[in-house]
C-alpha cells in the first residue's frame, strides 16, 4: 500500500496596511488548512524585504500602501520572487486598472467587496497557475 502524500500548502504573504483588515484574514486564513498565511505587511517596503525571505507562492497585494502603489510593486517583487504569483486586493477597479495589473505582470485582481469564499477560490486557482481578472469590469 502506497502513502497518501499530500501537497503543501500554498504560501501566502498579505499585504495590507488596514490592522482591521490583516487581523479578519489572518483568523479566517487560519481555518484554512492548504493556504498558510506566513507573513502579513504593511508597506511596499515591507513587503519586497519578506518576499525576498520567504519566497511565498502567491503574494495578496492592496493596491494602495503607506509608501506606494501595489501596481507599481509587481516588477519588483518578481525580481526578488520570481515564482511567486501576484494577487492585487483592492476596494475598486476599473478595466483600466484590470489592464495595468495584466500589464506589470499580475496574476490576478480580487475586489475586498467580494466574500472570502471567492478570495480562497481566487487564491487557490493563481497558485494553481491560472490567471484570474473579473471579466465584467
């Protein structure tokens, strides 16, 4: 009889400069058991230093931070990760901020007006490797 050999989890870094926000995730994530939430930032800064270290399979990126735009980040964090797998949150989106991410070469836009459920779905499908972009902005 042959082991049952379970994949890792996905690893997660979230960037989010909002401690109400970092704090709802981090409980909820925590009930999940294929996606570890192995470090929370709060600024671009922050955020390229942690991906460096942890190299983590999918990066949960606000689009706004403290000390720049998430968007912007991208190219940088791929230059330090470059496995790692960007997921740009935010609370509006328009197609032209659709195109900016497909463009600095995100894997993704999630809106945070959304239900977690769809979030984990979303983060499982870019670990994956799928690109995910709401068509119907």
């Amino acid at each position: 009889m042959s082991a049952d050999i379970s994949s890792s989890p996905t690893r997660l870094l979230l960037a989010e400069d909002h401690p109400m926000v970092v704090v709802a995730l981090d409980s909820a994530f925590d009930q999940v058991e294929d996606i570890d939430l192995v470090e929370t930032t709060g600024s671009v800064a922050d955020t390229v230093a942690a991906a460096a270290r942890i190299r983590p399979d999918v990066i949960l990126l606000d689009r706004r931070l403290p000390d720049g735009n998430g968007i912007d980040a991208i190219e940088r964090l791929h230059e330090v990760s470059p496995a790692a797998r960007v997921l740009v949150f935010t609370g509006d989106a328009d197609r032209a901020m659709r195109d900016r991410v497909m463009e600095a070469g995100g894997a993704g836009l999630v809106l945070k007006t959304g239900l977690f459920d769809d979030l984990l779905e979303i983060v499982r499908r870019v670990a994956a490797g799928e690109d995910c972009f709401d068509v119907d902005l």
